[in-house]
C-alpha cells in the first residue's frame, strides 16, 4: 500500500502525517486489498477573511477508485470527519462485494423437480 500526503498552501507536518495515518489503520483493518492511498490537506481563504481547512482522499481498489472529502474550520476535524465517511463508504464497497457473490447461490431452487424421488 501507497501512502501519499501532500499539503496544498499547507505545510504538511510530522504530527498531521501520524494523525493521518493513525486514523487510516481504521480504514485497512476493515479493508486491505487497498493499492494505493492520496490525501489531500488544503486550506482555502474565502473572501470573508475565513479560513476553511479541507481534506480529501482518493483511496484505489482493484477496480474501484474511492473519493471521499470534508471541509471544517478546523483541520484535525476535517479529517476525522473524511475517516468517518471514507470508512462507511469503504464498509459499503466491501458489503456490495461479499453479497454480489452471493446472489447467484439465492437464484438456485430450494427443491429440483424429480430430484427426491
């Protein structure tokens, strides 16, 4: 798995890249078959003199690619809340997998004509 944090009019410093991937180990424990993992971390200045802090993920599967984002006042927030969304999405990824396998095993009769005879 490939790990890639980059800061956009940020810089990326050591504590946000453990916080980062501290938060990731949640992610590949539900899900290792992950091939390579970009984030994201920008602040954008909004005329109003705010700052917004926004972080993003793009997280590629075999054959699938994840993109998940969040925007806080807050950075650490942020990215609480793109783990949050990004685990439920890969949660889901991962259950539309497992029951697609399935669904060929509930199309056979229960009981083939002639069959108990």
């Amino acid at each position: 798995m490939n790990l890639t944090i980059s800061g956009h009019h940020l810089e990326v410093t050591p504590a946000i890249k453990e916080y980062v991937k501290n938060k990731l180990e949640r992610v590949t424990r539900h899900f290792d078959n992950v091939i390579d993992i970009s984030v994201i971390l920008s602040v954008d200045t909004l005329p109003e003199k705010e700052k917004r802090q926004r972080a993003e993920i793009n997280l590629n599967l075999s054959g699938k690619t994840i993109h998940v984002e969040s925007v806080s006042q807050d950075l650490y927030a942020a990215i609480d809340t793109l783990i949050d969304k990004l685990d439920r999405t890969v949660l889901k990824h991962k259950n539309k997998m497992q029951d697609h396998d399935r669904e060929t095993i509930k199309r056979i009769p229960e009981s083939a004509p002639g069959a108990a005879s």
